[in-house]
C-alpha cells in the first residue's frame, strides 16, 4: 500500500479520527479534575446527582471502551462489519455527549471538547455512512479514467 492508498484507506482515516475523539474524551476529563467544584463532588461520591458508585464507573468504563475499541476494530473489521460497528458507535457517542450537554451545568471547558467531539462523531457516522464497497470504489474510479 503506497502513500496515497493509506490517506484515502478510510479504515486508517476512521481510526485515527476515533484517536483524536478519544484523546479529547480524556483531556476533558483531565481538566475537570482541576476545578476545585469537580473535585468536592468527587470527595462527596456525587456529582451532578449521580452516584460515582462501582456500577456507574463500570458503566463510564462501558463507555469510554466504546471509543477505544474503534480505534482497533476500524483497522480491523471487514468493510461491512467496520462501516456498521463506526455509524453505530459513532451515533452511540454523539448521543451520550449530547445527553450530558443537555443535563445542564456544563463549565465553558467542557462545552469546548463536547462541541468537538460531537462535531466528531457526527463526521465518523457520515462518513461510514457513504463509505463505498471498495470493489464498487475501484469499479467508480476505472470507470471515470
């Protein structure tokens, strides 16, 4: 696979986006442990009215692996399994993001990375969505020659 194979291999396009959501996924996560709010509801065992119990930490844990394993399987899966595994996972994180936007509360830093996740997530869905076979591609692009 040479050069221009890998920029246009939408499996490597989607991964990498999958890289980048998660690394904001994190950063955020990061930043909220340095407002001083955030870490007296964490010392509390509550924040926003969850319980930060066992089960919510798995569940968060849940999550977040959504992301992580994308990173693997969009390198991975074959083209039918990869294009639905990136739409469902994709609609699945926008969705949580903007569930928890729409909670309420959100600190400027948060609605920053939320914003680009979303944005994010949003493109991984549409641009699985109009993912062509490859046979079909190659066949599109003989065609126009």
């Amino acid at each position: 696979m040479n050069a221009e194979e890998v920029i246009n291999d939408r499996r490597v396009i989607l991964s990498t986006l999958w890289i980048f959501v998660t690394l904001n996924y994190l950063y955020c996560d990061v930043l909220s442990l340095m407002s001083a709010e955030m870490l007296s509801a964490l010392l509390t065992g509550t924040i926003a009215g969850i319980n930060m119990n066992e089960t919510t930490l798995l569940a968060a844990g849940v999550i977040m692996e959504i992301s992580i394993a994308m990173v693997l399987l969009s390198r991975v899966l074959k083209y039918k399994f990869n294009r639905l595994a990136n739409i469902i996972a994709g609609f699945i994180k926008t969705l949580i993001m903007l569930g928890t936007l729409l909670m309420g509360g959100a600190s400027y830093h948060y609605m920053f990375f939320a914003t680009i996740e979303i944005a994010t997530t949003i493109f991984i869905v549409w641009y699985a969505w109009t993912w062509i076979q490859p046979e079909t591609q190659k066949e599109v692009v003989q065609s126009a020659n």
